[in-house]
C-alpha cells in the first residue's frame, strides 16, 4: 500500500499540503501512560511451545523463524497469535482497513481482552477515517488500549478533508509510521509487509496485494517488543480518546449503515427494479464491493473460513538474526514552541545472540549488523550492507524510487561483481500509479548499470504462495479468482546467506521520512529457498525488461504464451501517457 493513497495521488496530495492553510490542532497535555512489553515472558503456553519445538530441534539458536507468504499462512499467523496468546497482544501497523478479515480479528482481539490479555494497538493515523474509522471503537474496549500515531488533526469524515486541516504542518504530515509487528506473550510474532485488511489476505475481489510476512519465536521477539514500546510510549503516540469521542465514532457509523443502505437499493435496482427492497445485501452490478461499501457475504464467509496456523507443527528454522529498526523521532513531534522541524533519527540495531558459542554465522552476522549500526535508517543499513555483497543480491521492493546513494551502493556492488536482480511493480500491477513515475526515470540508467529488471505481470495471481513448501516457510492458496495482483513485498537475499524481510521499499520515502522496521536473517536454508521461489517468480510471473538497440523491451513471463512489448505492458494508452506528461514534475522524494 502506498503512503498517500492512490485515490489521491501521492504527489497531489504533497502539492495540497503545501499551499492550504491549518484548520485544526492537536490536543495538548495528553496523558500517556507508560507501559511495557511482558516482561517475563516464561511460563506462558506460547513460550513453552517455542522451548519445546527447540529442544525437539536439537536447536543451536534460540531465535526460530517461519517464512509466511501464501495468504492463507500470513492469516492463519495471526489467529493463532490471538488464540494462544495469555497474557498480552501488541500490535502496530500502518493501516487497519475495516473489512471481513479485519473483522474476524477484530472479534478475536476482543475476546483475547475478555480473558484477560492485555491488548495494545499503536495505528499511523493516515487512514483512519470514513468507514475505517471504526476500528477505532476498540479503543473503548476494557483490557484494549489504542494509540494513533503521528496524527492529523481534523474529523474523520475523509482523509482529504484531514490533509486539508493539517496543510499548516505538511512535513510532519507526510512522514508516517510504517512499522509492522502483530506480537504475542513477547515470545511470538509477526512482522514484515502486510498491513491488516482483505487485500492483503487474498480477500479482496478488486486486486490483492502479493506479500511476505516472517513468524518469529525466541528472543529476537522481545528485540522486537523494546521497538514497539519505544513508540507507544513516545510523544507523537496520542491515546484513541483524546482524538475521537464516543459520539463522533457513532456518528461514523450511522453514515456507514446509511451508505450501506444506499448502495443496496442501487444494486437491488440494478437487478431488479420492481423487485427492489430496502433490506438486499449490497451488490453490485459487476459482483465486486464499492470500495466505500460493506464486505460480501462470500468475503466474510471466507475470513471465517481460514484455520489458526498449527504452531506445534509449523517447522521453523533457527538462525541467528537482527533486528534493524528505524527510532520513531525520525517523525518530528508536534510540539508547540518546540524547534521546527526537529527531529531525532538513528538506527536501533539489536545484536545475534548466540548462546551456545560464537558460530562464524553468528559472528558474520555479527559484523553485519554492526556494520549497518553505523547508519541512520533502516535503508541506510541496508544500503552498508549491499556494499558487503561478493556474488548476489536478489531485491523485491514493490515501490522502487532509488535516490543517489542507492544508485551508488548499486554500481560499486556491480563494479565488483555482483549480480543484481531487482523485481517490482509493473506500471498496471502498481496500486498507485504515480509512484511509478519515480522508478520509470531512472529505469535506463538502472539497466546500463547491468541491474537485472523485472516488474509483476498484474493480469493473474502473481507470486501466489511464493515461498510456500519447504521447510521453513508456509504458504497456502492463491488470491481470489482473478483479481488483480499487486507487488506488497519487500525482500533481500544477499550472497545465498542473509535474508532481510521488512516494512520498508527501496525508494526515498522508506529513507528519508517514514520509519520502518526489518528482520536479518543469517541462514543459508532460508536464504535458498527465498533464492529458488522468488527466482521462479522472475521466470513466470514478472516481465523481464532489458534495452534492446536504445530502446526498451518488455520481455513476456515464460510459458505466459504473451508476446514481447516495446510499451508498459498492461497498461492502457492514457495512463501511459500520464506517466509521460507528469512524470518529469514530480519529485522522488514525494513518490
């Protein structure tokens, strides 16, 4: 998902911040209470069945991790999460969209918090309006706290009218936090690209997002839970209550159910007009959701369908591993009389541990990640770290907007050798077109670097479950029908050795305002079986695009049966042609 929506347009949005003035403040002298990750996460169900799966593993690392790229699996996870969890829940995402797989976790979390578990939601407040507002009401739940993080001031009845409330403090507004981690007892948990919501889930009958989640279990969990404190109980993390009311929540849902009942009038119309009645289940003409309209019977039926992933079975792989997280003082505080603009960036870098004796891959990924502790970003660690490649480096990076430093960590890794192959959205898989603008401008460069291209075909299920059967890693089905697919994953594999799976794109975005977070994976095991999927995902699922005499060519999926092109393939003439009249007034650093 992109960072501005694609209904706005990242880049219009950006223009609007800048030109309107503020209408609106956020609250002063809010009370924050501070807490903390379990602190002793032994004796929980969740932590001897991590013990236990080790010990049964004749494991030498303590950190175990599973590959979660099917949407089935990605899904599964988080139930589970829900299911097995007996003393806390925290959770923090970049976007919650109201919808039926949101929903069936959503009933989970509340009788998680029913229980007894102590649930903590920490959301960046750019999406939480209109219809996606009401996730908010878990806010007033008992047991459940909810945090909105770096927020906009303003109602909630549109994110347009939000931005336009905020114009006054655009660069504040335009930086998000983008972090991902679902954590359960601070002994299990999710982290990587997904956000919450049916499109990331294979749910979604307008497009589904191709993704990669990694489950965690150990200690790398609790490097993961100071991360996430670290942002619940900074400054710019405002509690649900100070921002939204009961009644303004209220309010939201009455224009939902009214909006719900329009929506079923024009379809029961559109089927039948003199068998219309108010009470039809909206749907439809063409089958597909308004995407302002309630989930099907089909979408909720197959959200409740899905199983918790069986986590006695699930075979993890045990590594040694870091955790690469941007501070969340990246993002400025809204602080009246404070310095403008002031900001605290740096690179929190957790370190391998390695209980059984120092390995040579506990130790090189030791120095790997001190290597990278030496940056202030998570791409900036990532960036050091691809100057340490000797023979291959395999990227996903869905939105690919490559700054200067990145281009030159790229030519001195090809000056040395190493073979680079890059996979991201085509212009007609991409969920928001403008972003493509930043990639398409330096594409040729990119290639006369010898940087291998590759970008998803949108027209099928795309990568499906991409790093689904082998140990290590579970996929599960396919996105729904035929749907659209588009690129959400954000991978590395450098040299067969180190796997990195995060939040973040390879684009300035990623480096420069939104925080991010990343797992580094130091296990050849791993690394190989990303290497074989995504490498099979190139061949069959991905134009490969080269220059042929000047000029370039789209060269079609194998076995696609398509022919070559010489334009964006997919993609229709007026797109393309807005690719090309505004392509050279937008700046990278607001794609």
């Amino acid at each position: 998902m992109p960072f501005i929506p694609a209904y706005l347009g990242r880049s219009t949005a950006a223009a609007l911040l800048l030109v309107l003035g503020a209408c609106a403040q956020l609250p002063q002298n809010v009370d924050r209470p501070v807490s903390t990750a379990l602190a002793a996460p032994a004796g929980t169900a969740l932590a001897t069945l991590v013990q236990e799966r080790r010990r049964a593993d004749a494991a030498r690392y303590e950190s175990g991790f599973l590959l979660l790229a099917g949407p089935q699996a990605a899904y599964g996870s988080r139930l589970a999460l829900i299911d097995g969890a007996q003393k806390t829940l925290d959770l923090q995402y970049y976007a919650i969209h109201v919808d039926a797989s949101t929903g069936r976790l959503v009933r989970g979390l509340r009788a998680a918090a029913e229980r007894g578990v102590r649930v903590r939601i920490l959301l960046d407040d750019f999406h939480s309006t209109g219809r996606d507002a009401l996730v908010l009401g878990l806010a007033f739940v008992p047991n459940i706290e909810l945090r909105l993080f770096n927020p906009l001031a303003g109602a909630r009845g549109s994110t347009f009218s939000r931005l336009l409330n905020s114009a006054g403090d655009a660069s504040r507004i335009q930086q998000r936090m983008h972090n991902k981690l679902f954590l359960a007892d601070n002994v299990l948990g999710v982290t990587g690209g997904r956000n919450l919501g049916d499109a990331y889930f294979g749910n979604s009958l307008n497009g589904n997002f191709i993704d990669v989640d990694v489950l965690a279990a150990g200690p790398i969990v609790q490097d993961l839970s100071r991360s996430f404190d670290s942002y619940w109980n900074n400054e710019r993390a405002y509690p649900a209550q100070s921002l939204v009311s009961r009644e303004e929540l209220q309010a939201i849902r009455d224009r939902a159910r009214q909006t719900d009942q329009e929506l079923a009038e024009e379809s029961a119309r559109a089927r039948d007009p003199a068998t219309a009645t108010s009470g039809d289940q909206p749907k439809p003409p063409d089958g597909e959701p308004r995407p302002d309209g309630p989930p099907t019977a089909e979408q909720r039926a197959r959200a409740w369908d899905e199983k918790p992933l069986d986590l006695r079975s699930a075979r993890f792989v045990w590594a040694p591993a870091a955790m690469l997280a941007d501070q969340p003082g990246k993002i400025p505080a809204d602080v009246p009389g404070g310095p403008d603009g002031a900001r605290a960036p740096g690179l929190v870098v957790s370190q391998p541990e390695d209980k059984a004796g120092v390995s040579r891959s506990a130790a090189a990924l030791t120095a790997d990640s001190d290597l990278a502790a030496g940056s202030e970003t998570v791409v900036e660690g990532l960036l050091q770290l691809i100057g340490q490649a000797r023979s291959d480096l395999l990227i996903i990076s869905p939105y690919f907007v490559p700054g200067a430093d990145m281009k030159q960590a790229f030519a001195a890794a090809r000056a040395r050798g190493v073979r680079i192959r890059v996979l991201t959205n085509s212009l007609a898989s991409n969920d928001a077109p403008v972003a493509h603008v930043g990639y398409a401008r330096h594409r040729e460069e990119l290639l006369k670097m010898g940087i291998g291209l590759y970008e998803l075909r949108s027209e099928q299920a795309g990568l499906g479950s991409a790093f689904g059967g082998s140990t290590g890693s579970t996929g599960g089905s396919s996105v729904t029908g035929e749907s659209r697919a588009m690129l959400h994953s954000k991978v590395l594999v450098m040299d067969g050795r180190l796997l990195v799976v995060g939040s973040m794109n390879l684009d300035l975005r990623s480096q420069l305002q939104n925080t991010e977070i990343a797992l580094l994976i130091r296990s050849t095991e791993l690394s190989r079986l990303a290497a074989e999927q995504i490498e099979r995902g190139l061949r069959e699922r991905a134009w490969h695009v080269e220059l042929v005499d000047g000029s370039l060519v789209w060269h079609a999926p194998e076995g696609s049966g398509l022919p070559d092109s010489r334009t964006e393939p997919d993609a229709s003439l007026s797109l393309r042609l807005l690719l090309k009249l505004f392509g050279p007034l937008a700046p990278d650093q607001l794609l």
